[in-house]
C-alpha cells in the first residue's frame, strides 16, 4: 500500500514544475526577483524530492509501474492514455534532470540577477526563469513517458525550450540578431532529427498498432529484421539531432548564445541527453539488430573524436565546453552501440556533474570578467573605446589568486573530465573503454585518443584562464561569485568527487539497479591494463598542457604556443574544420539559391501571375461595368427603355 502511494506521486514531478512556472508567469510582477527565485528554485526542488520518494518505492519493488493519468488519444487501433512509466530507468532520468537541474536554478537565481542588468534588461527575470521551468518540464515528460508518441511530446518539448532561452537575448550578438540566428539554427537542425524520430514512430505504429513500450517491444521480437533495422536507423537520425552527433552535431556550439545556466542545462541535464536515454529505453529493439548498434557505435566513436580536436583550437571558455560536450555523448552513444547501456547510462549521470559544474564554474568566471571590466572602465576616459570578450581565454589569466573557490571547483570538474583517478569521471570512461576493449578494438583506439585529447584541452583550459599573469585589465580585476553561485558549484564539485561510487568495479549498483528497465545488461569487469592505460593517457594529456602553456604561461593574448606549433593543423582545428562553411557551400546556399528561383518563377511568375491576371481581368470588366452608372436618369430611362423593347420583342417572336 505504501509503494503503491509512493508510485501514485509520479504525475508530480511534472506537475510540480507547472506550476511554478505558471505562478512566475501570472504573479511574478508582484513578487520580484527573490520570489520568482525561489518558486522556481522550489518547483525543480520538490520533483526532486518526488523523484527520491520514486527511487525509494522501486528499491522495494523493482519492477516497472505504470501510473496513467487521463485518458489522451482514442482513434481506431491507436489508444493511448497520458501515463508515466515508473522504472528504475526513467527514475534514474528523473533524478539527474530534477538534482542537477535544482542547483542550476539556485545558480541562476544570482547569476541572471546581474546578467539581466549587465544587458539591460532587468523584466526579462521572470520570463527567464519561466523558460527554465518549462525546460525542466518538458524532459521529465520526455523521460517519464510510457510510450513513444507522450515521449514525443517531450522530445519537441525540450526542442522548443533551447529555442526560447538560447535566443533569450535575441536582440544581442553579431549585428544585433547574432543570438536569434543561433537559436533558429538550433530549432532548424533539431528539426531534421525529429523527421527521422517521427518516420520511426510511423512506422512503429503502421507495423504494430500500437504506441506503448511493452506493446512495442513484444510484438518487434517477430517482426522481420530488416524492418528493426530501418526503424532503428531513422531513431538514429533523430538522436544526432537532439545529442549532437555527427552530422548534425552543428547547432549545439552556436548553443552559447543564451545565458550560461542554459547552457549548463542543456548540456548537463536535459536536451543533449535525450538521444542516448532514446537509445537505452529501445534497447529492445536495438539488439535484434547488430548492424544498427555498430552504426551506433561508430557515430558516437567518430563523433567524441572528431569534436575532441575542435575543442583543443578553441578560445571561448564556453566553446571549449561545448565541443566537449558534443565529445562526451559521443563515449555515451558509443557505449549504448555496443550494448554497454549501463556504462553509457553511468557516464551520462557522472557526465552531468561535472559537465554542470564547468559550465556553471565558467559562468563565474565570466562574472568576475565581466566586473572586472566595470571595475576598469572607471579608469578610462569616456571615449575610450573597448570591445573586451570576457568569455575570450586569452583575456584570461591569473584569476586562480582573485578567484580561489571557483579556481579549486573548476580544477575538480576539469580532473573528472579527464578521467583522472578517483574521480568520477574515471570510472565511467573507464567502463566504456573496457566495452570498446573486448567489443570492438578499432573504437577503443579512437576514444583512447578521445580520452587524450580531453585531458590536453582541459589542461591548456585551466592554464590559460587560471595560471600565469592576468592578460586584460579585466583579469586583474576580477574577484569571487558571491555564495549563490559558489555553493551550487561547491556542491557539483563533491558529487563530482565522489559520483563514481555509483558503479564501482566489483559492486556494478548502477548495473543492478537497471538490470529489470533494459534489455540487455552485461556487467562490464574491470581490466586494470585498460584503466591503468586510460590513467596513463589522461596523464599524458595533461602533462603535455602543461608542457604548452603552464611553463611558458602565455603571456601575451596574441601568442598562443598551439598555434605556432602546429601552424596549419591549428588552423584548421581553430576554423572548426571548416564544417559550417562546407554545409554553407554544399546545402544551405543552393537550398536558398534554388528557393529564390522558384520564387521567382513558380510563386511570383505562375501563382502570383495567375492571380495577379484574375485581378487585372475582373478589374477591366468592372470599369467597363462602371460605364453604365454614370448618374444621368435620361440614360437609366433610355437602358429601361430598351430593356422593355427587348424582352417585347423576346416575347413576340416566341
């Protein structure tokens, strides 16, 4: 009974954040900033503590609850009630997206106070916080959904919210409309994904009439092969659009135009995560077909290397996170190829931490820039002119002596990251390299040099923000975040630490916590070779960093070691391969080319024309009607006159 009241709280968890978000939106004027704060603080919060309550109630009965709602849509075959799917899957989800979400909005509650004045727009608080709600809302339906079309919902849900909010200063950026095209940018390439999610959840339902997980995955057990395997594919093509994988991992670095709590929550917990949940949730499906786990694999392999190299030419301090970033879910997706769902799914919980605390730890680091900056300004004279980035690293330098806290935070993040021992992030990758070990050794070799370079890119990270002389006037003014954002981060930095302990070698929690939600749960043994090589290759990676930039120190902006290194590799790597240019060539300038002509021809030339000629034609025959009204009654009675003749005539005749 008490399980069963527990269970009956899953609804919550969403509703919760509703109606925060609909209190900030209806009473928010009255309230201010502190009370929109904290109700959207307290919202994510209490869907947190939903989501424990769930946790607790499946310890003691593991096996998956369906708790329905309302009825939802009831046509023909297809009949499907507004439920939510309660396992240790989506709890585990369900705990990522509300915990790391919470300390998100508690950073936020002080990061957009200033940032909202820095842009001069302090109304936008309550539409931010909102958006965030509404972000929170739409991945736990995602991730709490019962069948594929709620999950839907869900999936454009999440679509729509990094829409709003990385577009949130739409009127900034390059030529004022910079942030806006970001935005657009996003909403389009997520766009092409979900075309290929939607083919699949077609073909889903023409194929076995119905929209349910368990429905779905019973009857695909006899479906013909081949038909999985067009359907998996399509899936595919809809989780390289939301986690970023190539070839349409392009939307997610233009991702840094919004606020950086959005991009901590968009990278951490939420949107970029939706594609390997997808993938685990329809393990189902995916083992009955091993060539579409091996295509899986190599996306994801493929993918954490190419965007690794990306991010060791990058100077924003965000990018470089977010090239990471798309890196990352390239060793979760590659996990879930392989069928190591349980590795990826540890990775991708360790992954939020760490990934939320650098992003959030970058954040404080822009706001002491940005006060730097103010604090310098005073010494100028007013036509002194200053366009300083202070996201640009090589502004940087030096801020470990003015920003103690988030120095160590930052270092935390930045180790566990890099796979450095104990740290979490050591056993996660640890486990997916393990998988790539015995599975398939050509992976492995790429996402060891993954690895590598991870470790390189965040060692010259921390050396050219926090080491060596302050490179601007804004560095050296630089001071700490106040505590809402240093406890946050504080806290990020310990589960950093220790969130390895959630699948250890030997003991696999995680593993056994998930075993009853997927399909296939292989536990991955500890090698030591491959972990004892991993430590060693991180080591590397970082010892080559400080070989680069922590002996010499950069000490000017303009004179990066890398790049006079490497010369023309650097440039490429800076230019990002040259990928948005080569799609600029190749899809989007014909496609525009192509548009203009048929505009001209087919819309302006033949519809506008046909229509334009209709116009012109019942223009001409009412000017000529206009003749016979001309306001002389001698010519109305001469028209009657004749009109009676006429039909006397009609009527003789007859």
């Amino acid at each position: 009974m008490e399980n069963n009241l527990l269970f009956s709280l899953a609804p919550w968890a969403v509703l919760l954040p509703v109606f925060g978000l609909l209190l900030n939106l209806v009473f928010g004027k009255r309230l201010g900033e502190k009370g929109i704060g904290l109700i959207a603080s307290l919202a994510t919060g209490l869907a947190f503590l939903v989501s424990v309550l769930l946790a607790i109630a499946l310890s003691r009965h593991p096996e998956a609850t369906v708790v329905p709602l309302a009825d939802w849509i009831t046509v023909g075959q297809l009949n499907l009630a507004w439920a939510f799917r309660v396992d240790t899957l989506s709890v585990t989800m369900m705990l990522a997206v509300t915990g790391v979400g919470t300390l998100i909005h508690v950073y936020a509650t002080g990061y957009m106070h200033k940032d909202v004045r820095h842009q001069g727009d302090p109304g936008s608080y309550r539409r931010f916080f909102v958006y965030f709600n509404l972000f929170i809302v739409a991945m736990l339906l995602l991730v709490s959904a019962n069948n594929y079309l709620m999950l839907f919902v869900g999936w454009e849900g999440v679509g729509l919210c990094s829409y709003l909010l990385i577009g949130f200063w739409f009127n900034k950026g390059a030529e004022g409309i910079g942030n806006a095209r970001a935005a657009k940018k996003a909403f389009v390439v997520n766009r092409i994904g979900d075309f290929g999610l939607l083919i699949a959840i077609f073909l889903l339902f023409w194929n076995f009439g119905t929209l349910e997980f368990d429905g779905i995955f019973a009857a695909a057990a006899k479906a013909a092969p081949a038909l999985v395997l067009v359907i998996t594919l399509f899936m595919l093509l809809g989780v390289t659009g939301k986690s970023a994988q190539l070839p349409l991992y392009v939307w997610l670095p233009d991702a840094m135009a919004g606020p950086t709590p959005v991009s901590a929550l968009i990278h951490a917990a939420t949107m970029v995560t939706a594609g390997v949940y997808l993938i685990a949730r329809s393990s189902p499906l995916y083992i009955q077909v091993p060539a579409a786990q091996m295509t899986v694999a190599w996306v994801g392999a493929l993918t954490a290397l190419f965007a690794a190299t990306i991010a060791v030419g990058q100077y924003d301090i965000k990018k470089v996170l977010a090239y990471s970033t798309i890196s990352q879910l390239g060793f979760m997706v590659a996990a879930v190829g392989m069928g190591a769902y349980v590795a990826g799914m540890f990775h991708l919980v360790t992954h939020a931490f760490f990934k939320a605390l650098l992003f959030l730890a970058a954040g404080s680091v822009i706001m002491g820039m940005e006060h730097g900056e103010e604090q310098s300004a005073h010494g100028r004279a007013p036509g002194d002119a200053h366009s300083l980035d202070p996201q640009d690293m090589r502004n940087m330098g030096g801020l470990q002596g003015r920003m103690r806290t988030t120095f160590w935070v930052y270092l935390a993040g930045a180790l566990a990251l890099s796979g450095i021992a104990p740290l979490s992030g050591f056993f996660s990758k640890d486990e997916i390299l393990a998988a790539a070990f015995r599975n398939m050794p050509v992976l492995f070799i790429l996402l060891l040099a993954a690895a590598f370079l991870t470790a390189f890119y965040m060692g010259r990270q921390i050396f050219m923000v926090f080491f060596g002389k302050a490179r601007s006037a804004a560095a050296e003014q630089a001071h700490e975040s106040p505590p809402v954002i240093t406890v946050p981060l504080i806290i990020l930095a310990v589960l950093s630490v220790v969130g390895g302990a959630l699948n250890l070698p030997g003991v696999h929690s995680l593993g056994h916590w998930l075993e009853g939600s997927l399909a296939h749960t292989p536990t991955v043994e500890f090698i030591a070779g491959v972990a004892l090589l991993s430590l060693a290759v991180a080591l590397a990676g970082l010892f080559l960093a400080w070989m680069v930039y922590g002996q010499r120190r950069m000490p000017f902006k303009d004179t990066d070691p890398l790049a006079r290194s490497l010369g023309g590799l650097f440039t490429a790597v800076y230019n990002k391969w040259w990928v948005d240019e080569l799609y600029q060539a190749v899809i989007l300038r014909p496609y525009q080319q192509l548009s203009d002509l048929l505009a001209r021809t087919v819309d302006m030339g033949w519809i506008d024309g046909t229509v334009n000629g209709l116009g012109s034609a019942a223009r001409s025959f009412a000017g000529q009607l206009r003749r016979l009204e001309n306001g002389y009654v001698r010519s109305y009675a001469l028209t009657i006159f004749l009109g009676v003749v006429a039909i006397m005539a009609y009527l003789f005749f007859r």
